[in-house]
C-alpha cells in the first residue's frame, strides 16, 4: 500500500505526480458507451469539424476521473475510505484525442472526523496540464482518510 495516512497529509504539501497518460481515441469512445452518452461532439467526426474545435473533444468526466486516477497511487491507495464530495470542477482547455495529461495536488486541509474519531477529512486540490503545460481540469476534491492505527 503507497497511499497516505491522515497523519501524513499537511497543508501545502504538494505532488507533481509521476504518471502521465496519454488520451487515445478508443479511451473516450469506450467511455462514451460506458456511460450512455452519445454527445456528437465527442463522437462525430464529421459534426465536429464544424464546431470551433475543428474536431471531437474527450468527455470531460473521463478528463475528470482520469485526473483523480493518476494521484490514487502516491496519495489514497489503501488509506481512503471515500470520497465525500467535489467541488469547483472547472474544464479551461479541452482535451483531444492525443493529448497527454499529468496531474499535479496540493493539500489544502485537513481536519479531524468529528463523528469516527478513527479518520479524518482531507482536501485535495488536482490540476491537469497538457503536453502544452495548458490547464485542462481542475477539481477540489474531499476525502475520508484513515489514520494510522494507534
């Protein structure tokens, strides 16, 4: 298990996370499918060379779950017990197929559990950048932390 006890978590902190990925056209294809939708902008080819893009855009909820993705490993494998909310979800640059995207967190708090004195609440806050260095998403994030067992 790599991730981070709520112990470990300080405000400030910062990871410039690793894993980078690749968006391929099958990902937001399959993801489209996955979750029934059937958006023109990101399927049809033709219909989106005609918008201001000049070609199909990855879903944003795929960008989005593929931002929290990269940061499990070094920050909640095994140590989270869920999330507890999102907020502030912002998309400044879209996604094509192509582009590849890294992540950076940031802690921005943490706090005692006040009903299961065994966690604690942590916000993370996640940015992802293309090949361009160019924002693509952004997302504060609030976790349910294990702590360490005394």
């Amino acid at each position: 298990m790599s991730g981070l006890y709520f112990e470990e978590f300080e405000p400030g902190m910062e990871f410039n996370h690793a894993l980078t990925r690749t968006v391929t056209e099958m990902d937001n294809i399959m993801f489209c499918a996955m979750t029934h939708n059937p958006q023109p902008l990101h399927l049809d080819e033709e219909f989106s060379k005609k918008t201001m893009y000049g070609q199909r855009l990855v879903n944003s909820l795929f960008t989005l779950g593929l931002m929290i993705g990269v940061t499990v490993s070094e920050t909640t494998l095994g140590t989270t017990l869920g999330n507890l909310g999102m907020t502030d979800i912002r998309f400044k640059n879209p996604v094509f197929h192509g582009d590849t995207l890294r992540v950076v967190t940031r802690i921005i708090e943490k706090r005692e559990s006040k009903s299961r004195p065994e966690t604690g609440i942590v916000t993370f806050e996640h940015s992802a950048y293309n090949q361009r260095d160019e924002e693509v998403a952004y997302c504060v994030r609030t976790g349910l932390m294990k702590k360490r067992e005394a």
